[in-house]
C-alpha cells in the first residue's frame, strides 16, 4: 500500500459535510496523509456526452462550488496547519464519485446526510453506496448535532470471520492513533429454556465457551501486535448483534464494522446488520472494507 494515498472526503456544503471534512482532517493528520476534498456534480446525461453542458444548462464545475471547496479548505488548514489539502471538483454522481476515488484513497469519509451533490448522505443512496462499494476503509460520520466524540474507546464486532478480523486490525490501528482502548465484542443470542433444563445448562455453557475463546483469540493476536495497547474482551448476550452494538456505540469514539461476517454478523456488510449500524450507531462508523491491490 502506498504511503501517499490520500484521505478523501465529500464535500458538499452542507453541515452534515463539513462535520465529515473535520473528521477527515483529523484522520489524515493522525495518517500524515493529504487531505482531498471532493465534489461531485452530476450530469444527467451520463458520462462522455459530447455537447457543451452549458447549452444543455446542465451541471458543470461552477465558480460557486470552487469558492465553498476553498473555504473549507482554508478553515482547515487553519485548524490543522501541517495539512495537506486539494480540492477538486469531478463529473459524476457523487456515490460513483467517491466509490472511485476509494481505488486510490487511504479512507474514504462520508457524511450521514447532505444537499446538493451530495443529496441523501447519508440515510440515502450516496453513503450506503460508498459504505457498501468501497475499496478501502469507508467512515461514516454522524450528523453534526453530537460533538466529536474523542474520549471514548474504539468498538469492534467479533464474528470468527476473516472480514472481522481484518476489522479487528484496523480497529486496533485506529486505537493505536487515538491512545485510547480497544473494546472486542463478541454477541451471542440470549439462552431458550427448553423442556430439559441440563440440555439448556449445556448448551449455555457451549456458547460460553466459544464466546471467551473467540475473544481471547483475536485479543491475543492484538497484544503480539501492539503490546502497549489496552485490549478489553466485552462477551454480550443480546436479541440482535445489531442491537447490542448500537447500544454500546453509545460510550465509543468509533465503531468498526466488518465488510462482511457470518453467524451473529450474518451479511456484514452487505447485509442488514452493518446497515442497521451504519444508519444507527450513536458514533462514528468504519467500514473496514480491506484495501485494492495494487493501490
């Protein structure tokens, strides 16, 4: 993986993009990686038409666009003065746009809702689609109306599944960056009583033990990895691991999610529970999609 990917964010400037600029600001200093700020205008007509869009009156890169990409590129540099930042302006739906620009990008951030370029970020069709196409890691910021949080622990599910433990070393890299905990949860369903109570007891225990070696199994593969780092082993009983991780997503700086699982993670991502966190989650959202190759 090459060492100048940049950190790229869409911005459209609405305030849901430019609560996502500032955390990406914050991810490429953390990286020391550039910073590149894009937006992405749509032409209805697809791509390589050969008329003059201005006869067509249809989106083209506008002066208005440029100036809000300069803004916020100044106000950042200004927060941020070791920052690298471009801005660009690219032809295209803005989903398409970034699910592009994640070949070549060391993380790709979205904001959960937007205007304009942007529209539908994130409960729509732009976020899910960079969330679920991207080629390489996809967070997803919350509306503005929270602060950042910045104390909490990072949070990751833990499945068995090798998409979960590729979620798992970034998790614990993003720890690592923050000086802060990593929590590993591993969600089992709560207990059914059934007509043989020892069978129940058995059963139970069978979970149990799964639960605590998946958990010290991925937990020992951190340490080796980062012996300084707190690693914390959080077995959870719950209906959903949707559920439980949402609630937990409550206390934690970022939630790290899967591209794909199994068993309590059944469909992560591409399925309803990443979804569900993604949309739900009281915290930022990683979607730990692994890197192109070649990138």
């Amino acid at each position: 993986m090459s060492m100048n990917r940049p950190v790229v964010v869409g911005v459209d400037g609405s305030s849901s993009s430019l609560t996502a600029a500032e955390h990406a600001a914050r991810a490429a200093v953390a990286r020391s990686r550039p910073l590149h700020l894009v937006h992405g205008y749509l032409h209805p007509l697809g791509y390589g038409v050969p008329l003059n869009p201005y006869d067509l009156g249809v989106p083209a890169p506008t002066e208005e666009a440029q100036k809000m990409l300069e803004q916020v590129a100044a106000e950042l540099t200004d927060r941020h003065p070791t920052l690298a930042v471009q801005v660009r302006q690219v032809a295209g739906g803005p989903g398409a746009t970034l699910v592009e620009e994640s070949r070549r990008a060391d993380l790709v951030v979205v904001g959960s809702r937007g205007v304009g370029g942007f529209a539908g970020l994130l409960l729509g069709s732009v976020s899910n689609q960079v969330a679920q196409h991207g080629h390489c890691p996809v967070l997803v910021v919350r509306p503005a109306e929270q602060p950042i949080p910045m104390g909490g622990p990072v949070l990751v599910g833990v499945d068995g599944s090798e998409s979960a433990a590729h979620a798992v070393r970034l998790a614990a890299d993003e720890a690592v960056r923050r000086d802060t905990d990593l929590v590993l949860v591993h969600v089992r369903p709560p207990e059914r009583g059934g007509p043989a109570p020892e069978e129940a007891a058995e059963a139970a225990a069978a979970g149990q033990a799964e639960s605590t070696e998946l958990l010290a199994g991925a937990a020992a593969r951190i340490r080796s990895d980062h012996p300084v780092l707190s690693v914390v082993e959080r077995p959870v009983r719950a209906a959903s691991a949707e559920q439980a991780l949402i609630a937990a997503s409550g206390e934690a700086a970022l939630l790290v999610v899967g591209s794909r699982g199994r068993g309590g993670f059944a469909g992560l991502l591409l399925g309803s529970v990443s979804q569900a966190l993604v949309q739900h989650a009281h915290c930022p959202v990683l979607v730990a999609h692994p890197y192109e190759a070649g990138g």
